[in-house]
C-alpha cells in the first residue's frame, strides 16, 4: 500500500527514519482534501442538472441555509485541519529537534558547492558520508548567499543562512546514494548545486574512517575525504589566534569569560534567570551576539565575533569546545577570579 | 426544457435609438487621458493590465518551451532566471493585485451602490498614472536585461545581484502608491457614497469582497515598500542592512517581506471570491446561500492573513514553536475560504440554473480554487511543508490558486460584465470553447508540477534530472493550450466590442444593482438617482419588479 500509493505520487525511496511517518501524513492529507474537492466539484455539477432553469426568467424561493448546517461544516472542516495540524506540527518538531546523541557534521554551503567538514578534520566537497541507522546532525551555514539543503529521499530541508549557524539532522535508514539539492535560489548555477549523500553500512563506515576508499558496489560514490587534521585541535589553534584564551579557560577555571570545559551539553543560568541548554546554536550564538545571554555572574563585555570569525573556524571551534566536554585540560595557571557582577564575595579558585 | 440550452440568450435585434453612455460622450484621446470617469478609468486599467497578462503570459511561454528538455533549449541560465523573475514580477503586481480591484472594482463599485464616481475621482486618475510610472521603471529594468533574485529579492543575493535590481524594486514600489490610493478611494467610497437604501449589509458581496482587500492594500503595502527600498540602498550604496557580516539580518528580510507579500495573496484572491459571488447568484438566479457567512468570511480572510506569513518560513530558520503559532493560524485561515466554497455551491440548491461562460469559469474556479486551496492546506502542515517548500509543488499550489483561481475570475467577470461594460454580447459558442480550453490547458500545465514537486524537484531550476522530463513535456504541451485559449478569447472579445448584438439592460436576468443602468452605463451611472427597490440577491419576484 505503501508503496502503491508512492509510486502514485511520484514519491523518492523513504531513506530516513521520518521519512515514511511524513508520507503516511502526506496520504492521509492528499486523500482527504482531494476527495473534499471532488465531492464539492460533483455537488456542484449534480445542482447544475438537478436545478436547471425550466422556464425562462422564473423565479427561486429564498432558501436560507440553516445555521446547525453551517456550523456543522465548519466545525467538521476545522477539526479536520486542526488535526492536520496536531499531526504536522509534532512530527515536525520532532525533525527540527536533533537527539542529543546525533553525530555532527559541519556543512559550509557557498556558490555553488558544498562542503562538508567532519570532526575527526576531514572534510569533503559535494559528497557527505554517514554511517546507517545513526543520527546525523548537520550544522550549517553559508558564505556567501542563502542556500538550501535538500535531500528528497530523507524529506529533509533546512535553509543555509549566511552569519546564522542552524542544525538540522536525520538519521539514514537505507544504505544507499541519495541526491542533495538547494532549494534556495541562489544565482545563475543554482540548478547546477547538487551532492551526494553516500550512505554506508558500519562496516564500510568504519573502513572509511580508517581513511580508505570505501568499496564501490551498490552504487557507492566510492570517495574519500581530504584529511585536514584534528578538527578540535585546529579549533585550540583557532581560539589561541582569535584571543578567545584571553577571557575563557579550557580547564574549568571561571576567568573574565565563562571556562569551556565542561560547557557543550550542560545547561546555562543566564542574565534574566533564564536557562540556556549549551548546544552548538548556543555556541554559536555567543560568538555572533553575546550579549543575547550573557552567564549569570559575567560582565557583558564579549565583542562580537560576527564577520570576523570565518566559517571553518567557527565550526572547527565549536568542535574544540565539544572535545572538551568531559575531558578538561588540566590547568596550567592559577587564574585570578575576576569580581562577578553584582554577587558578593569572590571565591578563591579551587587547587 | 429537458436540455441545457447553449444557444446565445434571445436579445433585441433592431438598433436601439442611440443612447448617451459613458463610451459615446466624446472620442478624443484627451477625453480619455484627462478624464475622471471612474469607469473610463476602470477600462483603461483593464487595457494596462490587460497588457500586462500578455506580457507575462509570454514569458511564461518562453520558460515553458525552455523546459522541454534538461538542459539548454532556448536560452541560456543566465536569461532563465531573469526572465522567470520578470515573469513573477509583471505577474504579480502589474496584473494579479491591480488587476480585479482596479479595472472591475473601479468601473462597478460605484454602480453597485448607487454612486455617481468615486469618493476622489481625481486621485483616481492620478492612481492610474502612477500605475504607468510603476509599469515603466519595471519595463526600464527589462531593457536594461533583466532582473534575477526571484520576485521575492531575497536578501543577500538581491543585494549583490549583478542585475537591474534598483529600478525593478522602484518601480514596485511606484506600483505600490498606486495600490495604496486605490484602496483608500475605495474604502471611502464605500463608506460615503452609498445611495439611499444600500445598508452595509445590502451591499452587493463585490464591494464587500474590494472593501477588505482595500484594507489589506493600504494596511500591508506600505511595510513591502519600506522592505524594498532598504533592498535598493543595499543595492546601490551597499549600505548592508541585511548584510550578515556586518550585523544584518538576512531572515529578517523574509521576515518583512512575507508580512506584505502573505496579505498579498489575499488581495489578489478575494476580489476573485467577490466575483464568484455575483456569479453564481446570478446565474443560479437565486439569493446567496448565507450573505452573512461571505461577509464574515470576507473580513477573517483580511483581518486573520495578517497573521499567516511565516509559513512560507517553516525552513528558513525559526524557532518551533513560532513555527508551530503560524502552523495553527494558516489552519484557521483555510477555514474561511472554505465557508465561501460551501456557501458558492449551497447557493445552486434550488436554483433556476442557466449554464453561460462565466458560470463555466465558476466551475473552473470552483474546481481548481478548491484542488489548490486543499493543496494549501497540505503545504500548511509543516511537517509536509518540509518536503514541499521550494520545490514545483509549491509552485503548482500557488499557481492553481493565481492562475485557477483569480485569473479564472477574472475571465468570468470580463464575461460577466461585457454586456454592462461595452452595451454588446459576447458570441456564447465561443465563450464555452474558450472555457473549456482555458481549464484544460491550465489542468494540463500545472497538475505534472505537482508530480515534479513530490518527486523532489527544486523550483527555479535551469537543469533538472532528465527522469522529469516526460512532465515537463505534457506541463509545456498544455502551456501552449492554455496560450491558445487566451489568444482565441481576446479574438472573439474584440469582434464582439463592434459586431457583437446589442445586450440590453439587464440581460442576465440579475437583481445585482449594476443591472438597475443602461449598458453601458451613462456618464453618471444613473439617468435618475437609483432606487433600489431588491436586495441584490432576491429573485422570489420577477425583474420587472426592480424598477417598481
């Protein structure tokens, strides 16, 4: 039934775990509203022959529809679309809400290429690889214009915004090679942006981490990536050249910034006693815009990194700041406390 | 009677003594050009508009011919996406918005309640003129080759496009003072003008239908024009307001783009709707099913569009939970439009039913309105929008409702109101074929494009994978039908202007208050002040009643 009714809609192959819950959506909505049309386009036609004029110029009595008719249709009408809404609407917070265990892929889109920039430092043009059955998060932005990246067979798309760092994941269910397209119109070679994501089982997956080219059955695009070095280390060198170690440590040590280490993946008391989940948009965001949430005890005093910072460097940081998740470095210095806004007493830094 | 007569309605044969009409007061081209005859000035916005639909039109064809095989076929990229921008840009706001509000709104509104002109009838002029000043800097754009961000100019590319960006957005934004005097002029007429008798809730459903859309024009045009010219400052001094790097927003853009260009749907599809009102009733000749569902209706779909836009960003990065906010309030806009449809079809229930040309378009309309309305909802639910947005199913929807909906009502009311407009009937045979033709051709070009959109087909591609081509060879085959139909229509029109039989006053049997006049009308509508005896919708008596 299921694929009857993709082979009707000319449908790509459900690649992705959400992929056949949002065709089941698309059947169920594409039957209901068409057979909706169909009913009042035959309901209009039956009346044209039933109603007929009979006589020249004669006259109708005034009907007046009743009102537990009309609100009959638009209650029915209106949970109808309600409902496709309860539906839609949580199934597509569920695709915007990456898991917290998805693997992450930096994606740089410009005119008219992608790149694709892996945590252990490789990287890719055009073709992104991943390992089935594992949740992918792709963090993306652009250099240049606004793109989009579309993967059909995945029902996945998520514009790529120059100066926005977005997420955006799935998690392939089907090894394989799937088409990527933007979706944005971008300039004159748009229509000529186009990848590939190559799918692998884990077997082929990990045969390619080990840095060879992956067997070309079934399809398989076959190709390796460009190694560049350790993502995170490149990240460490990023924040020694930008002067990030000015203000954060990498040791836990609270400094004229918040430390990093221990930072991605905790949650965040902010100014306005709000808390911030410390994901990559949130790194990010503080790059851009750190006076959006400045941590509770800081001064406000981060510049801007927005226009500064290039694209690979930020994800190469966010990266660095990732490594050090669970895994502090030791400290090297003792750091003076700097007195934190507005609190009392400062605390002497433990040994 | 057992058959439906399609032959042309009996009409008087002997030549009526001359009668003084808005059309024989003076022939000179000054009479025109200076005049402040709200239906002089109507049907020169239907020339204009008219103009531009051919314009359009054309382009149209060329992309479509374009699209017969994956790669080149007549033109290169480069001149593909200029020419699928002019195409949007001359479609959009030099036909679709002005296109029903100011040539048959204009030339009716007035008559439909019992008003010698508009309340401003010089601003009314002047509307016009600003609309040629519009038109031209946009036709200054062409001939300096063109523009390529999409009608949409999203930032940044429309800010580094190397194309006529600044003139294209001046002219839109000319355009857009242009619809700005129309819908004040109009919301005070109708407040102001009605004659004697024409309660709020008597007015024929066209005005209330030109009512809201007045309010949609005056209240949303201005934030396109101020989103606009910040384009044009980027453009030329490259000022950066949307310049990420240097603190802009891209998405902010979009953010105010949508707030106009969202109600922008709605201008372009509820004159539409008041179109199919009079329609159906007239040719059901029987009252409207609930007047009052079509009112409500009508002010929701203006006043609850406000509220929509960011659907069209569900991918564009926001946060869920907005994206879930302008998930719920496109459902409930939905609703609206579909109160109308079931209303349209209530009202044929025992009905005296003449099935004439604009009662086929009705059908038209009816059908595809309905396919793209419920296709509208479909890209509503956000989770299909996903899949859908930017690919050829978004551009089938919107073009089922643009092109099936308002420009099928259009031609309904060119139909309709011929015979009040030029004093003359159409050739009835050829308005079936032309009907006909129309639907097929346009059911043809646009339905693949659904296909091409499930299978996962970006919009404004050059290339596309040879796998699409079979439906992009049936799209183009039907884009020539639908072409021909037009061609065909305007033919037959034209020879009907002078050769046509004469109409008669009234000779689709309406009670609507346009049909109280001569046809066409005098030059103030009325030889006495009217006295509209009816409700517009009321056919339990005779016509000769109306003038009781």
């Amino acid at each position: 039934m299921n694929n009857l009714l993709r082979g009707w809609l000319n449908l790509p192959p459900q690649a992705s775990t959400y992929a056949q819950d949002v065709d089941l959506l698309h059947y169920f909505v594409i039957t209901s509203t068409m057979l909706g049309s169909v009913f009042v386009f035959l309901l209009a036609v039956y009346y044209v022959f039933r109603y007929r004029q009979r006589a020249p110029r004669a006259t109708t009595p005034r009907v007046k529809t009743s009102a537990p008719l009309e609100f009959l249709i638009i209650g029915g009408l209106q949970t109808l679309f309600l409902g496709f809404w309860v539906v839609g609407a949580s199934m597509y917070n569920h695709m915007q809400t990456p898991p917290s265990d998805a693997m992450p892929i930096y994606v740089t889109a410009k005119q008219w290429m992608w790149k694709f920039s892996y945590p252990d430092g490789r990287a890719s043009m055009d073709v992104l690889t991943v390992p089935v059955n594992r949740p992918v998060k792709l963090i993306m932005t652009s250099r240049d214009v606004i793109h989009s990246f579309y993967v059909p067979a995945f029902r996945m798309k998520h514009d790529v915004v120059p100066g926005r760092y977005y997420t955006a994941w799935f998690q392939a269910n089907t090894p394989g090679v799937y088409d990527v397209e933007c979706a944005e119109y971008c300039g004159v070679s748009h229509s000529r942006m186009l990848g590939k994501v190559q799918v692998l089982t884990q077997d082929d997956y990990t045969h390619w981490l080990e840095g060879h080219p992956v067997p070309t059955a079934e399809g398989l695009i076959g190709a390796t990536a460009t190694s560049g070095g350790d993502l995170a280390k490149t990240g460490r060198a990023v924040a020694a050249r930008r002067g990030c170690f000015n203000c954060h440590t990498i040791d836990g040590q609270p400094h004229i910034g918040p430390s990093w280490a221990g930072l991605y993946d905790s949650y965040v008391k902010v100014d306005g006693g709000r808390v911030v989940y410390a994901d990559e948009a949130y790194l990010t965001r503080s790059m851009m815009d750190p006076q959006a949430d400045v941590v509770l005890g800081y001064k406000p005093v981060m510049p801007t990194y927005r226009g500064i910072l290039q694209e690979p460097e930020v994800a190469a940081l966010v990266e660095f700041i990732r490594s050090i998740q669970t895994q502090p470095f030791p400290p090297s210095v003792t750091l003076p406390r700097v007195e934190p806004l507005g609190s009392g007493q400062p605390q002497e830094p433990k040994p | 009677m057992t058959t439906i007569d399609v032959g042309i309605l009996p009409v008087p044969h002997e030549e009526a003594p001359r009668q003084e009409s808005y059309l024989n007061i003076a022939y000179t081209v000054k009479s025109w050009a200076l005049t402040t005859d709200h239906k002089r000035i109507g049907v020169m916005f239907l020339f204009a508009t008219s103009f531009m639909l051919a314009l359009g039109g054309a382009f149209a064809l060329l992309l479509r011919i374009e699209h017969l095989t994956p790669g080149m076929t007549i033109m290169d990229a480069y001149t593909y996406n200029r020419m699928f921008t002019m195409h949007g840009i001359v479609m959009v706001w030099l036909f679709m918005i002005p296109s029903i509000p100011s040539a048959f709104g204009n030339f009716f509104v007035p008559i439909m309640i019992g008003a010698k002109d508009v309340a401003f009838p010089r601003l009314n002029l002047l509307s016009f003129y600003i609309y040629l000043v519009g038109a031209l800097w946009v036709i200054v754009a062409l001939w300096m080759g063109g523009v390529d961000t999409g009608w949409t100019f999203y930032t940044p590319y429309s800010a580094h496009s190397p194309s006529a960006v600044v003139p294209a957005v001046l002219g839109i934004f000319i355009l857009g003072w242009s619809t700005i005097v129309t819908g004040i002029n109009l919301i005070v007429t109708t407040h102001t003008m009605r004659a004697k008798g024409v309660g709020w809730f008597k007015m024929p459903l066209f005005v209330w239908t030109t009512y809201g859309v007045s309010i949609i024009q005056t209240l949303a045009t201005p934030v396109l024009a101020l989103s606009l010219c910040v384009v044009g400052l980027d453009h030329w001094f490259d000022w950066g307001l949307f310049d990420a790097a240097r603190g802009g927003d891209p998405v902010l853009y979009q953010h105010l783009f949508w707030f106009y260009s969202h109600p922008a749907v709605y201008i372009m599809i509820l004159p539409a709707m008041g179109v199919i009102s009079e329609v159906v009733c007239t040719f059901s000749h029987k009252n409207i099913a609930s007047y009052k569902a079509i009112v409500y209706s009508t002010l929701g779909i203006a006043f609850v569009g406000f509220t929509t836009w960011g659907h069209h960003m569900f991918v564009a990065g926001m946060s869920v939970f907005d994206a879930d906010i302008f998930g719920i309030t496109s459902m409930l806009v939905a609703i609206f439009s579909a109160i109308k449809v079931f209303t349209w079809t209530l009202t044929m229930r025992k009905g005296s039913i003449v099935l004439r040309t604009p009662l086929l378009y009705f059908f038209a309309f009816l059908f595809l309105f309905v396919f793209g309305g419920m296709t509208g909802v479909a890209v509503a639910t956000q989770a299909l929008d996903v899949h859908w947005t930017d690919t050829y199913f978004v551009v089938a929807h919107f073009h089922f409702i643009m092109v099936g909906g308002t420009l099928t009502a259009w031609l309904a009311a060119l139909h309709y109101w011929f015979p009040k407009m030029t004093g003359r009937m159409y050739p009835e045979r050829a308005g079936y074929v032309g009907a006909t033709l129309v639907f097929a051709g346009f059911f043809m070009t646009f339905f693949p494009q659904f296909l091409l959109g499930n299978a996962g087909m970006p919009r404004r591609y050059y290339y596309y994978d040879p796998v699409f081509q079979p439906l992009h060879v049936v799209s183009t085959v039907g884009s020539w039908i639908l072409g021909f139909a037009f061609i065909w229509t305007l033919g037959y029109l034209i020879v009907a202007c002078f050769n046509g039989p004469r109409a008669g006053n009234n000779p689709w049997d309406s009670r609507s208050y346009e049909w109280y006049t001569t046809s066409p009308p005098p030059k103030h509508n009325f030889v006495e002040e009217p006295h509209f005896v009816l409700d517009p919708y009321d056919y339990t008596v005779p016509a000769e009643k109306m003038h009781a």
